[in-house]
C-alpha cells in the first residue's frame, strides 16, 4: 500500500531530521527527487515554491504535498505523521520531565537552553536578512515591521505588520522573476480546493468568537495555535513571536517556560512546529498529552487546508506579478517580526548576565563560525550552562 510506503519513509526523515526547514528540503529532495524518484526536479521545486508562497512550516507543506501527490489524501496524512510524530513525543516529553522534577527556572542547564536560543534566533534573523530583507526598501519594510510590533506588542500588530509589509511590497517592490516549470497533474479537484480553502477561512473567522463565547481551555487552545498556523509566513523560527503572543502574552505559559522549551526544540529532528505540543503540554486546565496533541492538530490544519487549496491554483498565481511583489513584501516584514522577538522575549529572557552572555556567545560563534548544527549548539550550550552557571551568574 502506498500510503504504508510514504509513513515508513517519512518516519525515517522525522527521526533523522536535523537542522530546520532548510536543511527538511534537502533532505527530501535526495529521498524523493535524487533516490525515489518519485517527482521530477521541477516538480519538486514547484512544491517548495508552493509552499514558500503559502504561510505555515514550508518543509511540513511540501512533505504534505508529496505525500498527496504519491497516496492521495491518506499518503498527504502518512506523510504529515511520519514526519511530525517522533519530534512531537520528544517535546511533550520534555514538557512532562519538566514538570515531573519540579523545574523553577533557575537550574544551569535550563539557562543554558534559553542563552541558546539567543544565539539560534540571532542566526536566523542574520540568514533571513540576507535573503529576504536585501536592499533598501526591503530592510526598510523589516525596520518599519520591526517598529510596529516592539511598540504596539499584540499578536494583532504582529498581523497588521505582515499585512502592511505585504501591501508595502505590493506598492513599492519589484518583482522577482519567476522561471517557468513543467505542468504535471495535481491529485485536487478544484471544487475540493474551494472548499479546503472556504474552510480554512470559516475557521479563522469563527473559532475567535466561540472561543469568547464558550469558555472552554481546549477550544481556547484550538482557536489560539490555529491562528498562529494560519498567519505565520516564512515557517521555522518565524513561529516564535506569533506564538509568545498568543501564550506568553495571554498569561498560559511563563517566559522562561517557553524559551526552554524553544531551546529544546532546537535539538529534535523534524519541524519546528512540534514546539506547539509542548506549549499546549503545558496549558493549565486538561491533561499535558491531550494539550500536546489539540495544539499539535490546531497549528498543523491550516497547512493541510492550504496545500489542498493552492495547488490547482498555483500554477496562475506564481506568473502574477503582484503576488509576487506582495510576497517579497511579507517575508521582508516577517524578518522585522523575528527581529523583534529576539529582543523581546529572547534576549530580555535569556541574557540574565555575564554567565548567559557567554554561552550565547560561544554558541553564535559556533553556528555562524564553526557551522555546528543546531542540536549539537544547544545540547553543548545546556552542559555548559550546567557547569559554567553553577559558578558565574
């Protein structure tokens, strides 16, 4: 059965892993385009571009996508388990250890974690300026970005600057060119996209208003990390401020609670968006795994909506001009929110003194210098934190 293929396969990439979206889509075009071949090069880079154009984790969407491609609908779900489970379990696990020892914050290791993040953050806010803030009105779009949110702090204003970076970019970009790519046959009626994306946007519009309604913490969980699946573009550390807003910022999770939880889902394989389960672990009002998984299923539907959406359109719309422009408007805005969210939480949470400085300093040094993967940067960050901190504060 070609779904059990897709599960088996992706379940040894959820496992193996390392190193972010970037690093997920080499990895899956050795598996499925070089050793598979189960689509050609350019259909495959017409996924990843697909999947760039649309908000959510982008390596997730194409892993989706070529699941849908390969098994119909229940390859696209083997696909997406396959490759989300392992680091899911390992998040939830973290959350639930935590817990079990009676974690207060303070612990060597822990700060160790969250100085790591600082370093983590800093490189990708570096790397993503380089490519998608480039030139003077871009980096101006991410300043301006960058500005709205630091000094309108809300998960609104983190919106509000996608959408004006977007329509900055729409009045004031350029167009990148775009080259053309073979047509192959897409497994979706358009009908069925109509409808996942109808569905998609029913969702956005009611869940805020039940949620107000019927105040129940499962469907608060639902309506809060469906949102943020559903509005952050760029995917990987991208997440991160939406996601302090809507847990951080409304009270259910601690600072330090996350940021440790950030640093430790820098050294699991598979997406980063698996942090969810261990935000949602650590809601207060249900069990930690029923937590772990509604915020796991919440913040990973929209992707699944949006690929089932895009690509009978796709092809149109990657030739429109001023979709293009007001993309490259966005993801320069996305780099003035990540921006912003390594100074407020990352920095203000995990530069506590001297000690954390320092182990943030060795950690950027050895992902920019030395270019050591992240997971080894963090798990070496966390034993250092357990030495050095124990001695200088």
């Amino acid at each position: 059965m070609r779904a059990l293929e897709v599960f088996r396969v992706f379940l040894l990439l959820g496992l193996t892993s390392f190193g972010g979206p970037v690093a997920h889509l080499g990895y899956f075009r050795d598996a499925f385009v070089v050793r598979r071949q189960w689509l050609t090069e350019a259909a495959y880079a017409d996924l990843v571009a697909l999947c760039q154009f649309l908000p959510g984790p982008a390596s997730s969407q194409v892993g989706m996508a070529i699941g849908l491609r390969r098994a119909g609908y229940l390859g696209m779900a083997a696909a997406w388990v396959g490759f989300t489970l392992p680091s899911a379990l390992l998040m939830l696990g973290f959350a639930l250890g935590a817990r079990a020892i009676g974690v207060t914050g303070d612990e060597g290791w822990l700060l160790g974690l969250k100085a790591a993040a600082v370093a983590v953050v800093a490189h990708a806010v570096i790397g993503m300026a380089r490519t998608l803030a480039a030139g003077p009105r871009r980096a101006t779009i991410a300043v301006a970005a960058l500005a709205v949110v630091l000094l309108l702090p809300s998960a609104a204003s983190q919106v509000a600057a996608i959408v004006l970076g977007a329509l900055a970019g729409l009045l004031w970009l350029s167009a990148d060119p775009v080259t053309d790519e073979e047509d192959e046959a897409v497994p979706v009626r358009r009908r069925t996209a109509l409808t996942a994306l109808t569905i998609w946007v029913g969702l956005l519009i009611s869940l805020p208003v039940l949620a107000a309604l019927v105040h129940d913490p499962t469907l608060g969980i639902v309506d809060s990390f469906y949102r943020v699946g559903s509005l952050v573009f760029g995917g990987g550390h991208v997440v991160l401020p939406l996601l302090e807003a809507e847990t951080v910022g409304t009270g259910l999770v601690g600072h330090g609670d996350f940021l440790a939880g950030y640093g430790a889902a820098q050294a699991v394989p598979g997406p980063l968006f698996t942090f969810s389960a261990y935000l949602g672990a650590l809601v207060p009002g249900q069990s930690a795994p029923l937590g772990a998984l509604v915020a796991l299923l919440a913040i990973f539907l929209p992707s699944a909506l949006l690929v089932v959406a895009g690509l009978p359109f796709w092809q149109r719309l990657r030739r429109s001009a001023r979709a293009r422009r007001a993309l490259a408007g966005a993801g320069a805005a996305v780099v003035g929110l990540l921006a912003a969210a390594l100074y407020d939480p990352v920095l203000t949470q995990g530069i506590t003194g001297a000690g954390t400085m320092v182990v943030a300093a060795i950690a950027f040094v050895a992902l920019t210098v030395w270019k050591a993967p992240a997971w080894a940067v963090v798990i070496g960050a966390s034993v250092l934190g357990a030495g050095l901190l124990q001695i200088v504060p």
